[in-house]
C-alpha cells in the first residue's frame, strides 16, 4: 500500500478580529487576565450570515491551489466540525455543492477538537486501500455565534475563535518514504458532561422549548480543571504511543503541532515530552481555540513559513470534548 501524502494546504479566518481588549467592554475580564491563562490576545468572528460551510470553502479553495490539482480531481470530502450550518443535514454536503462537486462522497467527523486528526485518519485508509486519490480533508469553525458573552459566561467566551483550514491527501507516487506514518485514535465518553453542549436534544419533547433558553443550557460548558487535567496528560501520552509505533524518539521530530486550546496547556504537553517551545507550533494568540481547524491552520502556517520542510517529521496530536485526543506522525 502506499502511504498517504499531504498534496496541498491552506487556511481561511473571517477578516473581523476580535481583541481582549474588545471583550473587556462586554465582560468583567481584562487582557492581562486573558492573556495570563490562556495565552490569546485576539480572534477572528465571523459576520452574520456566514457559516462553518462558507470558511470551509474558503481554505479548501486555497488548498487545491496549494496541491496544483484542478477541483474536479477531488473524489471524497471529509469535513470536521462540532458547528455544522444546520441541525441537518451535514456541512460536507454543502461545501461539495459550493464546490460545485456535485456527486461525489462528502462525510462529516463531529469529533470537536480532534475532528481533524480522526478525519485525516478516515482519508488514510481510504487513499492506502486505493478506494480514493484525491480527498479533500477541512476542519472548520464558527464557535462565535453561540457564546454567552457576559461575565457569567466568560470561562468560555474568550476562548474560541472561528476559522477554517484544509489539506488535499492523496498516495505517495514517489519511491520513498514520506506520507503518513501512523495515527492514533482514543476517547472517553465517561466525562461528556466536562465539556459539551447540552441542548437542543432530540431527547426532549419539544426540543426548542422556552425553558432552554431561559435556563441557557444551550452555551456550551466545561469543567476547565478536569479538561486541563486530562489534556495535559492525554496529548502527550499520544504522541509518546505514535513514537513508539514508528520507533522514533523525540529527537527524530522537527515539529508538534498541538490542537491550539490553551497556551499553558501547550507548554506542559512540551515539558510532558521533553522539548523547548521551540520545537512546538504554537498560533493561539492570533487566533484562540478553533476547535477542529486549529490543527490544519496551524499546519498551513508552519508550512507556509518554512517551519516545516520536504522530509521532515511532525506529530500531530489533540485532546477534546467526549474526551476524544488522538496522535498522527507524517514524513513531510
């Protein structure tokens, strides 16, 4: 089987930015505060009107460019996200349409913060079984249009940004070894009530009631010592599982990239394994915690910059609402 190799890359955020210092007029917050605990100073919203579809089209668009392929040779999509444009149906059917990819497959991953390494997953499999040649991989947000933006709901309101990004994989047509080595996959559904968004429910009848909105049950919430705990713990003991499947050491790496959630939560996972900061990709401060795009906007920006060169070794890794993490190390 040949192994799976990235084609193309590319990211898209909303032009809006939002600053601390913009929350710090609709909150009891601070950008000292803020920036102390998380490490983020500003974050891209979306206007109203745009969905998680429309960022999503955006880096897919910037990614077939990247990849040097025309859109019609894509033969799957497969799109990552806990913020789909509707109830139903998913949003890969409607970013295959924006495509103009009418016919071909389009499946959804709502894995949360993981979506995106448990997506990249799926297309390994599909492009070493020869089923595809070109899969179109998105993980795409836009978390600021169900924030509860008051003091009350600030644990979780200065988190989140929106945004999307997006790789073209298809098989290693070279006699070499690059491509996708291994990924990893885990979760915990003992802890869903950690981090989750309760309502709406089907379980509910009705499900929209008037006693959900006043109760705001339908912000997401989060028990941020249990998330914090499990994470720092939880993305690096993937990363240690990957390594040892390949039998490389940390040494052997030249980049991590984190799902961006929380800088302080980075920069354990780094002390976890053993390196300076300077060996993991961090972006947060520019653009907060986008959920399933954070790894492949993160990505498209260390390749974009030189971080990441032909031949060289990242690791992927991410931990999120479920608990769901997971590992993935690509020969670049």
């Amino acid at each position: 089987m040949k192994r799976t190799v990235i084609l193309g890359t590319g990211h898209y955020v909303p032009p809006k930015v939002v600053t601390n210092f913009d929350l710090e007029k609709m909150m009891d917050t601070s950008n000292e505060w803020i920036v102390q605990r998380t490490g983020i100073r500003e974050r891209h919203f979306v206007e109203p009107g745009i969905g998680s579809s429309d960022l999503a089209y955006e880096a897919s668009i910037r990614a077939i460019e990247d990849a040097g392929i025309d859109k019609s040779e894509i033969d799957f999509i497969i799109l990552a996200t806990l913020s789909p444009d509707h109830y139903f149906p998913g949003v890969g059917v409607i970013l295959q349409a924006k495509l103009g990819l009418a016919g071909i497959g389009a499946l959804d991953v709502r894995n949360q913060c993981t979506g995106f390494i448990y997506a990249l997953s799926v297309a390994d499999q599909y492009i070493k079984t020869g089923m595809y040649k070109r899969i179109l991989v998105v993980g795409a947000e836009v978390q600021s249009s169900n924030l509860n933006f008051s003091t009350e709901g600030r644990d979780m309101a200065v988190l989140f940004g929106d945004g999307a990004g997006a790789v073209i994989v298809g098989p290693n047509e070279e006699d070499n070894d690059r491509g996708i080595l291994s990924t990893h996959l885990f979760a915990d559904g003992r802890f869903l009530k950690d981090l989750w968004m309760e309502k709406p429910s089907p379980k509910d009848n009705p499900v929209f009631s008037n006693k959900m909105i006043e109760e705001k049950r339908y912000f997401p919430r989060m028990d941020g010592r249990s998330v914090f705990k499990n994470a720092t713990v939880r993305m690096p003991e993937a990363v240690k599982i990957a390594l040892k499947h390949n039998n490389l050491t940390i040494d052997d790496v030249d980049l991590i990239i984190p799902h961006q959630a929380n800088y302080r939560i980075t920069e354990l996972v780094a002390r976890s394994l053993g390196v300076s900061m300077d060996k993991v990709m961090s972006n947060i401060d520019k653009y907060g915690n986008t959920t399933a795009a954070s790894i492949p906007i993160a990505l498209d920006e260390a390749i974009k910059s030189g971080r990441l060169k032909k031949n060289d070794i990242v690791v992927l890794t991410a931990f999120g609402s479920g608990y769901t993490w997971g590992s993935a190390v690509i020969k670049m």
